[in-house]
C-alpha cells in the first residue's frame, strides 16, 4: 500500500480497485447489462462448464464487455453440456449447448457485441425460481 | 461608536452597539423584571445565563419570545416588552418557578429582601395551578456548614452562586448537577461543602436571590450570651462594618456610621466594646515586620527567602491557598488576621488585665465576612477548645440584633470605643478596601526602613477597584514592587505567575471578595447596584482622612502592648500569640460510585 | 489478487450483530474453506442495509439474492445449494406479505423499490472496514477534486446551490453554514460532526458511521478545508462501540492512505480527525450544548449569538455539521448541484433517512427522496400496518415531534410541511400508531423523555414539562378537569414560546399536535372518564352484567380487594371506587357476565 499523492494517483487506484467491486456493481443493475447464467450442476462441472465460466468471464473483461455471470443448477439439458444462458439487456434469455472456449468467444463477439445469432441455441422450456 | 436604532413599546431609541435589550430599555425608563440576571459594573461581574426567562419580551418577525437579558439590540427591531403575550408567558413561568419552591416565605431569612418574593408581589400571584395534587416539589437536603446554609428547595437555577464560584472566584466548588427537574446547583457528587474546596468567601450568598444560600445565623448564641451574668462579652467591629451597616436602616450607601454602631453595641448590652481596626495595626506591625525582614535578608544576598509576601488578613484567601496551591504555602505572611488577633490578645492580656478566665469570656466579632465564621473554628485558633473568638456574626446578622433590641439605629448618639483595645489609626480603617492593607503596611514600613516620615501619607497607585494592579514605591532608593488583587480569579492569575517564575513583586495583597471587604458576603446585600460597593470604597478613604492618627505604628495603645506585654514585632511572645501556620488541603474527596 | 465469482454480503450492523451475524460470517468462511470455495467466493461484512425487521440479511451476488431472517445454521444450506448448486434456499427468501410470492431481488421487495439511496448509498455494500473498497466506489474522489481544484468558496458555492440542508433537525442551509463559518480568522478551526445521535429508536447517524465510516471522514475533511480548519472533531456516544470502531478503523486507514494528516495528496492542507465521547444526553445533540460537552463542561445549551461559526469550541470558530449531512458531501460534489437539487421539493433537497418503528409490518432503516408521501412511506416501503389493524397516528421528529393523522398522509415530507403540519423533521424518526394507541398516553410518553433529558437550565423546560407531563398523568389516571385542559394548552405554548433551546421549544410538540389532533380523545378522557383506545388502566371499569350473572360467588371470591359483593345465586355488583382494575373477575367468571367498558 502506497500514499495517495494526487487525484491521478487517486483515480489509478481506483481503476484497479474497481473490478474487485464489479461482481456487485453489476449485479445491482443487472437488466442493464449482459447476464449470463452458467449451469453448474454435476453434468456442467463434468462437462467443462466450471473452465468454461472462467475463461468466458477473463474474455468478457479482455473485451469491455460489461456481463454479470453466475451460477445456476442444471437446467435439463444434460445432453448438451455445458450449458449458458445469455440474456441481453431487453431481450428474451438465449440458451446455448455445447459450449467450450470457442463458442464461448463466439457468443460473446458474435451475438453479445454484434447481435449476430450463433449457432447451438436450444428453445427453452423451464422457469427460474424468482419467476 | 457603532449605534442602531430601535422601538421598545413604541418609544424611538438609539443605543450602541451590543446593547441588551434589557439595558436599553432600563435607559428609558422600562423595568422589565428579571431573576437569574446579575451583573456588578466595573467589578467583573457577569451572570448572563437567559436561563429564568421572566424577562422574556416580544421582538417582531421572531418565532419565540426573546430573552432581553441577552439578546442584543437590531437596527430596525421592534420590541414589544409587555403585549398581552409576554405578560402571560412571564406569569407562568414565574408560577412554574414558585410552583417548585416553598412557600415558607415567613420563616425564611431572606423574606423581605428576596427578588423571587418581590416578582410574586409584582405579578400579583394570589393561586398557581401547578401547586397542589400530582404536583411535585423538589426534596433536597438542608446543608449546615461552618459558614453557609443551602437550602437546595428554594434553588431557582439562577446560576449566580455558580458564576461567583467558578468564574469569580476560580474556586470550583459549586456547579449545577443532575438533569431535568432535579437539576440543582450542588458541590461535586454532592459532598458536604466542608469536603469541597469550598473557602466560605460566601460570594455565592451574596448573590443569591432567594433564600438557598444563607449565612449560619449566631445571633441567638450572642443573645444568650449577653443575658448569661457569668460570661464577660467582648465584642470586635471590622473596618468595612461601619461605612455599610447604615444601609440596613435605610441611611445613605456610604454613611460611617462608627459612632452609633458603638452605640447601639453598648445598648445591646455588651461589656466591652472593642474595634478590630486596633488589632488591624497590630497586624501591621507583625506583617510590616515580617516583610522587612525577608526583605532586609534577600537584599543582603539570601535568595532562598520565600518572596513576595503575601498578605494573610482574608480568611478565604487562606482557605483557597490551602486548597489550590498548598506548595505555595510559605509565602504568606504568617501573621494571623486581625479578628484572630483581637481574639488572642482578649483572651490573654485583656482577660489579665481584667482578671477573667477564659472560659468566662465571650469574645464576638462583627464581619462584613462569612468566612470569618469558618475561621474562629479553626482548631489552631483554640486554646484547650476554647476559641480565642466565640462567634462572628455579620453585618446583616447585627442590623437583626438592633432591630429586635427596639434600638433607633439612626437617632443614636455618637459613643466611643472601650479602651485599651479600642484605639486605632487611618490605616486600619483601609483594611475595608482593596489595596487598603498593603498601603497601611507601606506606610509603616517606609517609616521604619528609612527612620524619615512619610512625604505623602495617601497612596494614590495602590487604590482603585481594578482586578489586579500594581505600583513600584520608591522606599528611598529602594524599589518595592506591589501587587494586589481581589476576586480570587485575580488572585490565581498572580499565584501561577509565581509559578512560573514570572512574578516581579516583593509584596502582594490579596482579597478574595470583589472589592475587597467593603463587598464582603456578610455586607448589606446590594443586590447588584454597583454603586452601592463604590459609595463604601469612598468612605473608607473618607473615614482614613478624618482619623487623627494615619499609621499604624504611631498607634499610642499599640506601643504601650509592645512596651508592657508583646515585647517586640515578631518577637517570642508575638509568634506565640499573633502568628499561624497553614496546612495542605488539596482536596480528596471519597466518593462512594457504588451508590 | 484473488478474483472472486460470488460475494457473500453480511449485515454486520448493531441490529443485525445483535442476532448473531457474526456467527453466520464465521459459519460461512469455515464451510467455504471446507468445500474449497474460499478463493472463489468472498465473505464481507457490511453496515446495515436497513430492512431491520427481517434480519439478519444475507446478500448473494451477482445473483442479486436477498436472505432475510438468516440462522447461523442455514449457512451450511445456502453453501451447498445455493452457491454450489445454483439453487436459491426459498425457505430464506422474503415473502410478499400480499401475494406471499417469493421475492429474491431486494429491489422487486416494497421496502426497497419506492427508496433512494444517496446517504445510504455504501451501506450494506462495501466492507466498511476497508478503505479499498470505499476508493473502488468513487471514495476521496470529491476530497481530491476540491483540493486539487483549490478553491474552497467555490465548493460552499455548490453546497449552497445544492440546496441541502441540515439533516440534525433544524434543516439549516449547510453551505450557508460554512460560509458563516469560513470568514471569521483565528489560530485554530474545528469540524466538526455530530453523531450524538438521541432520538430514541433513531439509528440512522449510527448506521452511515457503522456502514460507510470513510464517507463522513471524507466529508469532514472538505468541510474543513471550505472553512479552514484543519482540525476535525467527532462527537460520538459512548453507547456506539460499533460505530466508534468503525470510525477508528477508518480513521487509521485514511492516515495511512495519506488521505487525513500533513499535506494530503500534495495539497498542502492538513487535516486529522479525533473522536470525542459524549455520555448519552439529549440535550448535547443541540449544538453550543455539544461544544460545552466537549470542552469538559456540563453539557447544556447556551444563548447564541455567539453563533459556534464565530465562538465554538475553546472559543474558536467552529462548525458542527450531522452525520447524515455529511454522508452527502462527497456524492454532491461527485455528482453535481444540479443533479442533487433535482432530487426532493422545491426548498428540501435530496434525501432523508428515515428510522421506521412503531405498528408497522417493515420496521427499518429507510431513505427516500424529500417529497414522498407519508402514505408511500407507511403502506408502500413500510407494508401497512401490523396484524391489519386501523392506522391512526404517525409521529416525526423525534420526542419532540408532532402525531399527524390520516389526513396529512399525502402530505410530501420536507421541512416546511411538516412544521405547518405540526411536527418537524427532526432527525428522522418515525413512529407509527395505530387504532390501540392513546393519544394522551402518547403524548405522556414523549413528555417523560424530555423531562428526564432536559438539561435543567431554562424554567419553562425544567420545570414546565414536569408540569405538562403531571397533568398529562392526572388526565390518563381519570382525575383531568377541562381547566386541566386549558391549564396544559396555555402551558405547552408558553413553554415553546419562552424555552432556551431547540429542545425546550419543540418539547410540548406531542401534547400541542394530539390536542389538535385527537381533542375529542382528551375530552373523552376528562368528561366521560373514557379511555377511547382503551390503553389507560385507571379508566377501565369492570362491569357485571346483571342477566348473564348466575351468582355462583368465583368473582367475589377472588376479587384481592373484596370489591364485589352479592349472594349466592344473586346477581353480583362490582364496588367500582374500591375495584383496582386487576381483571381477576374478568378472567374467574365462567358466564361471561363480566364485561370491559
């Protein structure tokens, strides 16, 4: 830990400090922003979706992209794993399967930057809790 | 100088800048009533809590009603100081205020010279609706100490005790405890005033209103005394008793009425009549002495000697030295003041002289001073128990004696005091004022330094009535300085410049009532007109210039008890019979936190 | 550094602590660390997020999830499955009272939706206890921008335009106060802030100092630098350990920063910050009273002028500003005047904090934007009244506050409308009644507490609201005449109109408002000897019913005072000068004979 000598200083540190607060930054305005659901359950860890997450979170950041991830348990889709869902700011949730590192950077350059659809979207049929 | 201009009940008026309404409005003649309010112009006396709220009145554009006590005059104000709305709300609060005091007015000592009572008489109060069923009153203990009696139910809360005590006199005795409806002024954790460091100036007395704060009353125990065909009664009168006694019986502020307060003594029937202004010259001729000598020591190269010197005629002074700077308690004169001089020379050479014993004498003193009371029962000043003075009673408490006696104070013939104690010079009579001892005892010691006589008796540098003052006296070639102060506040200015290291002087003065003696607790009260204190101030000087004899040691009946029974100042019998010491009172207090 | 994908946010306020959040924080790092998750989800405990009723609050973010009424035994169930198995714990969610759907996000919940965060802001969002994550939220910004900036009149010109104003109660202009401050010249200046917060049932000083303690440190040091004192002073209570540690952390943290002490940020301003204890009292919350306390004297008002800003502490130009003011300093300069005066009413700006208690289904800790109604505060943020009862009072301002009825209800709360109410703002506490409650009783309520905490200095406060308060008494206990009522009206404008200071003038607020108010309810109390409400013992009577009464003797026979006579097999009466309202009658009859009036 360093003295703050200036606002320059001030505002550097700030910039570094400011993702440590992101996961709840963003999750206080989240229909604002991108939210992505990850399915976690023992088929996703299985499957991959735990590096998956990861990766895709580290992307999101390389890119600028402000998305709020999380964890959810297994959405039925055991056969597809890993599975996300990727909801735009108003707009209906997309569920993509068989995601892996590619199709991660796909999604997030494709459809999330540029609205472009990508391929492995599976019609959803199941209510979140909070519904 | 700045001014504005105002309206107070529609007259125009334009006043300086920072004046209260209050003062404003007394400039044009309204008297709005007021009861925690006191102030002594020119002595330093400020209480200004706007705590009372009887003097409240109505300033336009203002949501409350203002306190014109405290509140300053506005360009442009409008004040309305007796609408219909501040008439009601001064009535009640003043019933609120009766409503927790008792209404014992017929045996209480302050009837008839109390400011609550003339309020209830101001307002007509004839019934209070907050007297009575479910209304509760305040229940406090009755305190008797040597000197004061506080009778915390009648406490107003008006603070001026508090004021005196701790901004006068630095003293930190009093303040005002608890919270809400019990809120009170008492000593700290409410111990006994004994266990404080209370030093009985008994300022908090002189101010009091009502009846919370009396003196302890001893004139039943001199009544008794007089009456008792076995008992020889010697009574003693302090310098500042004469030129404030006539005040009682309605004469002018500033009357000296010496020759009938003899009078009226000797109509009381006392055996003798005596003047403590005899033993004043005999304090000067041991602290003269004294101060001579430490000087006369420290000149020729001793530098240990304790200087400056410092008087020791004010028994509360002593009381404060004891508590506050006990390491300090080598520099005062060891001189004892002149009431326990008068007391130990009554009842040793007098009692001889007129073959009494001891126990068969009753020896009184009459003191502007509460005090005084405190000092007679000190245990240094007994002698096998026995005080060397019984009782001492104050000015207030003799106008009562004579007023019960049926004597006609004011149509009295002139009489003189008793001999041989009662021979006394110009410079005792100064003792009443501040600065007074220090001159009386510049005018000796010059006198005895030089063997030349004094060119000029009066000195003007040493009077006055400011705080602290000071002045070189050229003692012929030699430069003594003087200090002096008054107002215990004063007093502790000048003890921490000791302190430090910083204190020129060789000799200081110190009186712990504004003033001096003539202001003491057990004066006349007046009420805060501080013209009253200043009309006793110009009658001591006036009652120096008409004595015949001006110093002290020029004082034939002084001589002739050096010559016959003392020996010489300071000398063996002196120290045996004139001189104290003084103890380390630094309060400890046990508190009992369990409770 | 660790990248955490969860946060888990604990209440670590005094209620919340009070309920045993500390052992959820230690429940939740022991199970993390046991399944491995500890770099993966970090643990933080916050101040207060306000929702006081249902604590202790749990958060879980991102996923935004609002636990209430959390168990250090529920820990172990939302490891494993909310945070391992994406599964939120229903069982631990808040129900909606009128629906009972489950709601997960705190802003979906009606205490939450209708509130405005601005003094709050920070609070049950960052861990207090660190310094980072204050500066991640903007923290300092504002400090640094006005030093940097280097021009103290034109900072107090934007507090000016901001329009905020004091938040103690008085709803003094704060940027007025500081320009009345920043002229006057001497050696030494002081800030300082008043956390003598004591209103009874009042937290929110606490809570802003307990959940965002930087803010107010941040605060005080602009304060000092607009008015150019480089001292700051708090005046803290004794009984807010919390907060004083809190506030001592921070304190220590900013100093090590270099964000309090010599030449902060290069700017060549020194500024530090010292804590002073006060005992508790009332009374010391009234700023010359606060100074007195301070210096080491007994803690009561005095007559101004002099105005602190001229003659304060140690006789020193001094300013004394709230808690909750300050806690809007930073925002204010960060965000703009414009913005901040585009929140609230024409002439109250911004926001106030609130502490809800009383009948209501929401009790907590709440801040909206000036111009709410007292409806969306007490049915929308509050949900109603408890147990579907009838609302019938809602008392402001603290003790000395007024009750305003159902018809000020859509009134806008800001300063102006609730003194023309009746009532005051206060520092924002608000009691709501309901159809039980006596309003003569209330009022009495109140006026005990003013009567124990006055400071004793002025008569009409000493001695008057001991009076007000006696005869409030005589009228619940059935023995007020009407000219008691004319007594206690006459006496409670006196005293407002002729008290020293803010505390004696609003004391007979309660008594002035009920009597406005509920006048009928006093008439009842005084000429039928009825307590409408039915809440004062003394005007209770216990009355048989001569046709249900079988005369079996159980009333009599247990009556401890041997008020009910009768026969065996007669109709008994009840002595009702000798009856001490013990309902033991009431419970032994079997016939229901025995009736309250």
């Amino acid at each position: 830990m360093s003295k703050v000598k200036s606002l320059a200083d001030l505002k550097a540190m700030r910039e570094k400090l400011q993702s440590t607060l992101d996961v709840r930054e963003k999750a206080e305005n989240p229909e604002s922003i991108v939210q992505i659901k990850v399915a976690m359950a023992t088929c996703g860890i299985a499957a991959g979706a735990k590096q998956v997450m990861e990766h895709m979170m580290a992307k999101a950041e390389e890119l600028k992209i402000a998305a709020v991830f999380t964890q959810t348990g297994c959405m039925g889709y055991c056969h597809a794993e890993p599975t996300l869902e990727v909801r735009m700011p108003g707009k209906d949730p997309i569920v993509f399967g068989h995601v892996d590192n590619n199709k991660a950077d796909e999604i997030l350059t494709k459809y999330v930057m540029n609205g472009e659809l990508v391929e492995g979207i599976i019609p959803v049929n199941y209510e979140t809790i909070d519904k | 100088m700045d001014t504005v201009k105002l309206t107070i009940d529609n007259r125009a008026i334009e006043v300086p800048k920072g004046t209260t309404i209050l003062k404003a409005a007394q400039s044009i003649g309204i008297d709005i009533p007021t009861l925690c309010h006191f102030e002594l112009d020119g002595l330093d006396v400020h209480n200004r809590p706007g705590g009372c709220r009887i003097c409240v009145v109505e300033v336009e554009k203002r949501r409350n009603l203002a306190p014109a006590c405290v509140t300053e005059c506005m360009e442009g104000m409008l004040v309305r100081t007796n609408s219909i709305r501040v008439i009601n709300a001064r009535k009640t609060v003043l019933e609120l205020i009766l409503s927790d005091h008792p209404a014992d007015c017929l045996q209480c000592a302050k009837s008839g010279n109390c400011e609550l009572q003339d309020l209830a008489i101001r307002f007509g109060i004839r019934e209070n609706p907050f007297i009575g069923a479910g209304h509760e009153m305040s229940q406090y203990q009755v305190e008797v100490s040597p000197s004061i009696i506080r009778d915390m139910n009648k406490c107003v809360m008006c603070r001026r005790c508090e004021t005196m005590c701790n901004e006068m006199q630095t003293v930190g005795a009093l303040s005002a405890i608890e919270r809400g409806f019990p809120a009170v002024v008492s000593t700290a954790f409410n111990q006994h005033l004994e266990l404080s460091p209370c030093t009985f100036c008994g300022q908090c007395v002189a101010v009091c209103p009502v009846g919370a704060l009396t003196e302890v009353d001893h004139t039943p125990k001199i009544i008794r005394a007089i009456a008792d065909p076995n008992k020889k009664t010697v009574v003693q009168v302090a310098p500042a008793v004469r030129v404030a006694l006539g005040e009682e019986f309605g004469m002018e502020p500033g009357s000296i009425v010496t020759g009938k307060l003899t009078a009226a003594l000797k109509a009381l029937g006392f055996d003798y009549v005596f003047d403590t202004d005899w033993s004043a010259d005999l304090t000067i001729m041991e602290e003269g002495t004294e101060l001579i000598g430490r000087l006369t020591k420290y000149l020729g190269g001793d530098k240990s000697v304790p200087l400056p010197i410092l008087t020791s005629c004010c028994p509360a002074w002593v009381n404060f030295f004891e508590h506050q700077f006990p390491e300090m308690k080598n520099l005062p004169s060891t001189a004892k003041s002149p009431q326990q001089m008068f007391g130990a020379i009554a009842k040793s050479y007098f009692a001889e002289k007129i073959n009494c014993k001891r126990e068969d004498m009753v020896c009184v003193s009459v003191m502007p001073c509460l005090a005084k009371k405190y000092e007679c029962s000190r245990d240094e000043f007994k002698v096998n128990g026995n005080p060397d003075v019984d009782y001492s009673i104050s000015t207030r408490e003799l106008a009562r004696l004579i007023k019960m006696a049926n004597i006609d104070f004011a149509s009295l013939p002139d009489e003189k005091f008793d001999s041989p104690l009662g021979e006394s010079t110009g410079a005792a009579v100064i003792f009443g004022a501040t600065g007074g001892v220090i001159e009386a005892a510049v005018r000796t010691a010059y006198e005895v330094i030089t063997k030349k006589p004094l060119p000029k008796i009066d000195f003007e540098e040493l009077r006055g009535l400011e705080g602290v003052r000071s002045a070189t006296i050229d003692v012929d070639g030699l430069k003594l300085n003087i200090g002096i102060a008054h107002g215990l506040h004063n007093a502790r200015k000048l003890l921490e410049d000791i302190k430090a290291g910083k204190c020129q002087f060789h000799a200081i003065e110190i009186m712990a009532c504004p003033g001096g003696c003539i202001d003491g607790a057990g004066q006349p009260l007046h009420h805060g007109n501080s013209d009253i204190v200043k009309a006793r101030w110009e009658a001591i000087y006036r009652a120096d210039r008409e004595m015949p004899i001006r110093k002290s040691h020029e004082n034939p009946s002084i001589q002739a008890i050096y010559k016959e029974f003392l020996g010489e100042p300071c000398g063996h019998k002196s120290h045996e019979l004139l001189h104290t010491h003084y103890f380390d009172k630094q309060t400890t207090v046990e508190v009992d936190l369990g409770k | 550094m660790a990248k955490y994908k969860m946060h888990v946010l604990i209440c670590g306020g005094t209620g919340c602590k009070s309920s045993n959040s500390s052992d959820i924080v230690e429940n939740f790092q022991k199970i993390l660390a046991e399944k491995n998750l500890q770099d993966e989800v970090q643990v933080i405990k916050t101040g207060c997020f306000g929702f006081c009723e249902k604590g202790p609050i749990v958060k879980i973010m991102p996923d935004n999830t609002f636990y209430t009424q959390v168990k250090p035994e529920d820990v172990r169930n939302i490891v494993e499955e909310h945070i391992i198995k994406g599964r939120k714990v229903p069982g631990l969610l808040y129900v909606n009272p009128e629906n009972k759907e489950h709601v997960s996000d705190s802003k979906h919940m009606g205490f939450y939706k209708k509130q405005l965060r601005i003094a709050l802001r920070n609070c049950g969002f960052i861990n207090p206890e660190n310094i980072e994550e204050y500066i991640a939220r903007d923290g300092y910004q504002a400090l640094a921008s006005v030093l940097e900036q280097n021009d103290p009149e034109a900072t107090i010109e934007l507090i000016k335009k901001s329009g905020l104003r004091g938040r103690g109660g008085a709803g003094f202009p704060t940027g007025m106060k500081w320009s009345l401050c920043r002229p006057n010249k001497a050696d030494q200046k002081y800030m300082i802030c008043n956390a003598d917060e004591g209103d009874p049932g009042a937290f929110m000083d606490r809570s802003i100092l307990e959940g965002d303690p930087h803010s107010i440190i941040e605060a005080m040091a602009i304060g000092g630098f607009c008015i150019d004192a480089t001292k700051g002073l708090v005046y803290i209570r004794a009984e807010y350990p919390l907060a004083i540690h809190r506030l001592q952390v921070a304190i220590e943290q900013a100093r090590e920063y270099g964000l309090l002490g010599k030449d902060i940020m290069g700017s060549g301003f020194d500024f530090d910050i010292e804590l002073r204890y006060g005992a508790g009292a009332f009374v010391c919350g009234e700023e010359t009273a606060l100074i007195h306390s301070m210096e080491g004297k007994r803690g009561e008002p005095t007559f101004k002028p002099p105005f602190p800003a001229v003659e304060g502490y140690l006789g020193k130009p001094s300013n004394v500003n709230n808690v909750e003011t300050l806690a809007n300093i930073p925002v204010i300069i960060n965000k703009g005047w414009e913005w901040f005066s585009s929140i609230g009413t024409e002439k109250s700006k911004g926001t106030k904090v609130f502490a809800l208690a009383g009948q209501i289904n929401n009790v907590g800790l709440i801040e909206v934007p000036m111009g709410t109604t007292l409806r969306e505060v007490i049915y929308e943020i509050g949900g109603g009244i408890k147990g579907g009862k009838k609302f019938k009072a809602v008392q402001t301002g603290g003790p000395s506050g007024g009750c305003l009825t159902e018809k000020f209800l859509d009134t806008p709360i800001d300063y102006e409308n609730l003194v023309a109410a009746g009532s005051m703002m206060g520092s924002g506490g608000m009691i709501v009644m309901d159809e039980t409650s006596c309003m003569v009783s209330v009022a009495k309520f109140y006026l005990d507490f003013t009567v124990e905490e006055s400071c004793g200095k002025c008569s009409p406060c000493r001695i008057g609201n001991k009076r007000l308060c006696e005869i409030l008494d005589k009228i619940t206990k059935g023995n007020g005449t009407m000219q008691d009522l004319d007594e206690l009206k006459n006496l409670a404008k006196v005293i407002k109109d002729t008290a020293l200071c803010g505390l004696g003038q609003t004391s007979p607020n309660p008594v002035l408002s009920t009597i406005d108010n509920f006048w009928d309810e006093y008439v009842a109390h005084v000429v039928d000897k009825k307590c409408p409400a039915g809440q004062c013992k003394a005007l209770k009577q216990y009355v048989i019913d001569p046709e249900k009464c079988k005369g079996c003797t159980a009333c009599a026979r247990n009556c401890p005072v041997n008020a009910i006579h009768g026969t065996v097999k007669n109709p008994h009466e009840i002595d009702q000068s000798a009856c001490i309202k013990c309902g033991t009658c009431y419970e032994k009859c079997k016939f229901n004979a025995i009736s309250i009036k």
